[in-house]
C-alpha cells in the first residue's frame, strides 16, 4: 500500500475504533481526544509494525506473553491442524480431547513437583477466579469451613473478573465497583524501593513478610484459607522481593496450616530465566495459575494447577465440583500450548534466558542506574524495572506521580520501543526469543528516551 492509502485507511480505522470500541483500563474519551489508538498490524520476532509502516521493538512481549515472539508458523500450523481434526469439543460430560490430556501430562511434568491435577479456562482472570472457589470447596470437605478468608497484597494484580480484582490489591480497581468481595483481605507488598525507607533490604523482607502472619492472627488463623501472591509482581512495577520475603512466607503459611498459592501468569514459562517463579525463590506452592505464556499469547488459555493435597481432597470426598467453562481445556488452545512449549523446550529458550541473554541484558540495564533520573534498576532473567526519581538519595518521586513515567513511556513509543510505564517505574519484558544484537538496541532506544524525558524536565 502506498504511504497515501496507509495514512487514509489508518484514519478510517481509528474513527471507527472512537466510536465504537471500549478499550481495557482506558480514559474512552480521553483516547479519543489524543487522536486515537495506534494500530498494530503485524508483527514478527520482536518486532510490531503498525498500521502507518513503523517499526517498533516490542519491549513487553504484548502484554507480558509473547514469550516465543510473533510469527511463529508452527504455532498457527498447530492451531490449523487441530481446527481441522476437532476445532471444538468440551470436557464437562464424560469427555475430553488429546490436546487437553495431553497438555494436562505435560504442565504436570514441567511445573513443581507434587502439582499433579489441571483445570482449564481461558484467562488468568477466570483461573484465579476458579482458585479462589476450589480453595474454599476443599476446606469445606476437609471439615474446615470456616476458613474462608483468602490474603494477598496491596498493588498485587490477580486479573478484572469480581473475585480476581478482590484478591487483587490495586485501590482504583477496588474503587470502581466497592470491591473487594467479603473475605479477601490485603498485606504490605515487599516493594523495598517504594515502601523500605531505611530499612535494610533483607529486614525489610522480614517485615512485609510478617505483615502477612499479623492479619493471619487478627482474622484468627482458624478463619484463613489461602494466601496468594505473584512470585514477583509484574502488573505491580517489577516488584522483586528480597530474598528474605519467600522463606519467611512459606514458614508462616505452613506454621498457621495455609495454602499456599502462586499466581505464575507473568513470572511462568520462563519469564525469569526458570520455568516458573516458584523455581526462581524456591517456592513450594499447594496451587499455582498459569495463562500468558502458555500458548505465548497466540489464544487464550489459562491453567490452575492442583496440588496433591488439596487434589486428593477434591477428588476422593468431592463429589461433582459444580464450576467450569464452555472453553475449558479448548482442543486449539491447548495443541497451540503444546506446540508452544516443544519451541521453548528445543530452542532451549530458558537455559539461554538464565545463561545467556538475560545477564547480558540485565548489564546492559544496570549501565542506566548511571543516568541522572534513574533512581534503581532491578531484574532477572527478562523482566526488569527502571524506576525514574527526582532525587537519587532519597528515592523521591516526581510530583505528580507518573508524570515522568508517561513522558518516557511516550518517548519510548515515539523512538521505537514498548516500555510499558507503571506509575514512574519503567518495566521491561521482552520475547524470551530478544538476541543481544536486539537486546543492544533495546537498551539504545531506552536511553534514548530517558535522556528526552530529562531534558523535558530539566533534569541534567
Ligand atoms: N495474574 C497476573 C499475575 C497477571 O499479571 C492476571 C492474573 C489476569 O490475567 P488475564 O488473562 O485475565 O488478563 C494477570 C494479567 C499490565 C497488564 O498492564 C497486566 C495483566 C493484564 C493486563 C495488563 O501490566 N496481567
């Protein structure tokens, strides 16, 4: 298409996206006023191309999930092939597909061990939705009913349905609608950069680590069902934990006989240089959700893995478990999943994430905490945060928070990279499939547009 025709039928589009397309977590008519949405047309490797020809190096994998990149024709020849054999069939009624059985082996295979049984929806959203039903029905049939309640942390994301932004713990979720739902209740996060002020790292750990076994014993521990948390928040700013944080949890969590849950959309399928996040801290959890990289983002699908004790439960004294969805274990989704995975498992895409490239990008970030707005850089494997300060000692923020973080997230998008800026942490998570050629030109662009963000205000 010539450059002309481009530009008109970019137009076309975005008037017709104005009238009549409701975008997720968006001002509508605030989108609206800027001049619109950019459009994305195709994409291969890292790299998107929108609707008026540029190029842009996709720093955040989609929405945290692109994880074998774009283009990947084994995937789409995967989802045809099963479309042709079986496009649709169900699992509520005595039946299943091979895909679905055969993927249910698979995850039961790569995730920790003791995590043996899957259930299928198609979002994390639905799939943490499930934890939180299949929690309180084992406590039920284990003869505790009371145990109802359910923790998590402020600024932890868990998705948008009712009972996910419940868990959840971000305040204007809550606001939109009085949520949360009764008997889920929220901790400190171990967000030492924002919240640790003098404290020690590891003490801080300790600390919001025990935040979580103070509101155990204010709701009794006898009313407590399950604490749940991101291994790190993504959604959240990159929060990572010290070291400290993890052990000290699980202690709690087994000493007050708490389930113990680990919500992997983000951290699962190699986002950290290990299969899961639960590998990374050495995280024994009894449930675990996974979405996102599953399929790499090609369909939806999202997976609650069970572990033994609470499967062992469900499945000799449950009788009918009376949840599910009509695309639960989906034939497509799930033979995409498993294509998706045989990529990861032979282009060795972990290994080369922890071995290879993601130090090499996480150097490569380390040079910006030189840079004069650049208060902390932290990561692991491919996720990282670069958090943006008026001021390096104190670790103060620009007033008003987020100012700084949209202006570079701009600058990022205009010179040709996604940063994706959360309040003014600028976070990274790029396809697991980056080089360090890309990596390279990545980082370029991102010191790019910092340095355009502090000439904007007047930081030198
Ligand atoms: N848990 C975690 C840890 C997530 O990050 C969900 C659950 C919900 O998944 P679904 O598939 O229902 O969206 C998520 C989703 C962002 C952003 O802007 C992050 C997510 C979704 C949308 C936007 O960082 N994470």
């Amino acid at each position: 298409m010539s450059t002309q025709a481009l530009r008109n039928s970019t137009a076309v589009w975005r008037a017709a996206d104005s009238r009549h397309h409701f975008h997720p977590f968006t001002d509508f008519k605030g989108l609206a006023e800027e001049g619109g949405s950019r459009i994305i047309t195709r994409a291969e490797g890292v790299w998107l191309e929108d609707s008026e020809g540029n190029r842009i190096l996709d720093g955040m994998s989609g929405l945290w999930c692109v994880n074998v990149g774009y283009g990947r024709e084994r995937l789409a020849k995967a989802a045809y092939d099963q479309m042709a054999a079986l496009p649709y069939y169900n699992t509520f009624f005595k039946t299943a597909t091979p895909p679905s059985i055969e993927l249910s082996e698979k995850l039961a295979a790569l995730t920790p061990e003791g995590l043996t049984r899957v259930f299928y929806a198609s979002s994390g959203s639905e799939a943490n939705d499930t934890i939180a039903r299949m929690v309180r029905r084992y406590w039920k049939l284990a003869g505790r009913p009371e145990r109802r309640n359910i923790i998590s942390r402020t600024n932890s994301y868990h998705g948008s349905t009712m009972a996910a932004a419940s868990l959840g713990g971000m305040q204007p979720m809550h606001a939109l609608d009085d949520l949360p739902l009764p008997g889920f209740h929220h901790v400190r996060q171990p967000y030492w950069f924002a919240e640790g002020g003098d404290m020690d790292p590891a003490d801080f750990g300790i600390a919001a680590a025990r935040a979580v076994e103070d509101k155990i014993l204010e709701l009794g521990p006898e009313t407590v069902a399950a604490f749940i948390g991101e291994p790190i928040q993504g959604a959240g700013g990159v929060v990572i934990p010290p070291e400290t944080y993890w052990p000290e949890v699980q202690r709690i969590c087994r000493e007050h006989d708490i389930l113990l849950i680990a919500d992997e959309v983000i951290c699962g399928f190699g986002r950290t240089g290990h299969w899961f996040g639960s590998d990374l801290f050495d995280i024994k959890p009894d449930m675990m959700t996974l979405a996102k990289g599953i399929t790499s983002g090609y369909l939806p699908l999202s997976a609650v893995m069970v572990g033994d004790r609470v499967a062992e439960t469900l499945w000799s004294m449950g009788g009918e478990f009376a949840h599910g969805f009509t695309y639960s274990g989906h034939p497509v989704a799930c033979a995409v999943a498993l294509e998706n995975i045989a990529i990861m498992e032979e282009e060795k895409l972990v290994e080369r994430v922890h071995d290879d490239t993601g130090p090499y990008l996480q150097a490569l970030l380390q040079d910006l905490a030189e840079h004069p707005l650049v208060g902390e850089v932290r990561g692991i494997g491919f996720i990282g945060a670069v958090e943006l300060v008026s001021d390096k000692p104190s670790r103060s923020r620009f007033s008003p928070r987020g100012r700084a973080g949209t202006l570079c997230r701009d600058h990022c998008f205009a010179n040709g990279v996604v940063s994706r800026a959360v309040g003014d942490a600028m976070v990274l998570a790029p396809p697991l499939t980056l080089t360090r050629a890309e990596a390279d030109e990545l980082v370029r662009r991102l010191r790019l547009a910092l340095d355009l963000t502090a000439a904007d205000l007047n930081i030198r």
